[in-house]
C-alpha cells in the first residue's frame, strides 16, 4: 500500500520493535478477529475524494520516526466509527468534529502497543487542543481492568481512556488491508476522513512525530 519508494526504517528504541508488531499483533489480532465475529462496518468510503496535495505532503513528511506512514490510496470517513469512554458511554470519531485525530488501536497484551504509549500521552499533551486529539482505542477483549491499570502504571494522564471490547473496529479496519497487527493508528483530517496510516509503533513525540502531526492538522498546507 505504500506509494513510491519503500521508507527508510526509523532508528530508535520503539521502531526498533516494530517487527514485533506486525508478528505478535497480528497473531493476536487474527485470533481476536475469529472471537470478535462481526466487523462494525462503520467505516465508510463516502464524502471523502482523494486529495493529492495532502498525500504527497503526507508522504513526503513520512521520514526517520514515522517513515512507515503511507497515505491511503482510498481515505475514507471514519466519523461513525464507535467505542465507548471510560465509563462505558457511547462515543464516536465524529464526536472530534473539526479536529484532525491521531486515532490509535492498541492492547495491553501488544509489547510494542505499551512501548508506544508514552509517547502517545507526550503528543496529547504537546499538540492536543482545539484543532487536533489523540484518540486511542483499547481493544482488549473482556472487561476494562487491564488497561485502566495500565494507564496508572505508566502514568498516563493526557490520554482519554477509550475501548472497543467487541474488536468492532479492529474488524472493520481489517476488511480495508489496514490492521494486519497492533498497533495500528490512523490520521484523520477535521473533516473525519482518514487519510493515512501506518501499522507499528512510531515515536510521536519526536520531531519526526510532530512535523507529521502538523501536516495533518494544516489539511496537508505548509
């Protein structure tokens, strides 16, 4: 899927794993998927044409930490696509309506999941505001134990705590090539239309992180 010449392989701790995800996530994931059953279908190919400044931008920003990101050759609106908060109430990407979203499937059983989410809670905390989140959606299957104690070991606070027990989105997200392991993040435009991804861990608070964050946020402008 990815457009052009294969990337250059980004050199820190958490890249340096990233084979570990694509072995242990999609093992995992696979098994997930037969016990998960049924795909959202949430994700939807309408209202969102292709948008080839914002893809080459994309890729051209897609270098060192986050060389492995690769704009979609189909984006699609991801708005309706669902999971819960942490007490269990409905919520959706178009929730975020009129911010870009670093959208992040991951699991507390994901080696390189854990290794990533430090780095996740640096971006919230540095770039989220009114114009971009970090939404990561937990899909351990059962209830919500494991990954709430995950967010007080690792002192995680500028995360929400979102979760798709049901492996709904992972599903979905499968069916369009995307989530051959964990974790998996998408990037979302304001206008929820996922125009990027990348599968494997990726160091977003670096600068590398950041300058691809700032694409997004820009619709792909400089």
């Amino acid at each position: 899927m990815l457009d052009g010449k294969r990337p250059e392989k980004p050199k820190r701790r958490v890249a340096s794993i990233a084979a570990i995800a694509l072995l242990a996530g999609g093992v995992a994931g696979a098994l997930a998927v037969y016990v998960g059953g049924t795909g959202s279908g949430k994700a939807s190919a309408a209202n969102c044409p292709a948008a080839p400044g914002f893809a080459d931008a994309v890729n051209a920003a897609a270098r060192g930490e986050v060389a492995a990101v690769h704009a979609l050759d189909e984006p699609f609106d991801a708005r309706a696509i669902a999971f819960k908060d942490a007490g269990g109430l409905p919520k959706s990407l178009g929730d975020y309506s009129g911010k870009a979203m670093l959208v992040n499937l991951w699991a507390t059983w994901c080696v390189p999941c854990r290794a990533e989410m430090p780095a996740l809670d640096a971006l919230e905390r540095q770039k989220g505001g009114a114009d971009f989140a970090v939404v990561p959606i937990n899909v351990d299957l059962g209830d919500g134990d494991k990954p709430k104690a995950f967010y007080t070991e690792t002192n995680l606070t500028a995360l929400p705590l979102y979760r798709d027990e049901t492996m709904g989105v992972f599903t979905d997200l499968k069916t369009k090539g995307l989530t051959i392991g964990l974790p998996v993040s998408l990037l979302v435009d304001a206008e929820g239309c996922a125009r990027a991804a990348i599968t494997g861990p990726a160091e977003w608070a670096s600068p590398d992180g950041i300058a691809m964050v700032d694409v997004l946020r820009k619709g792909g402008g400089a």
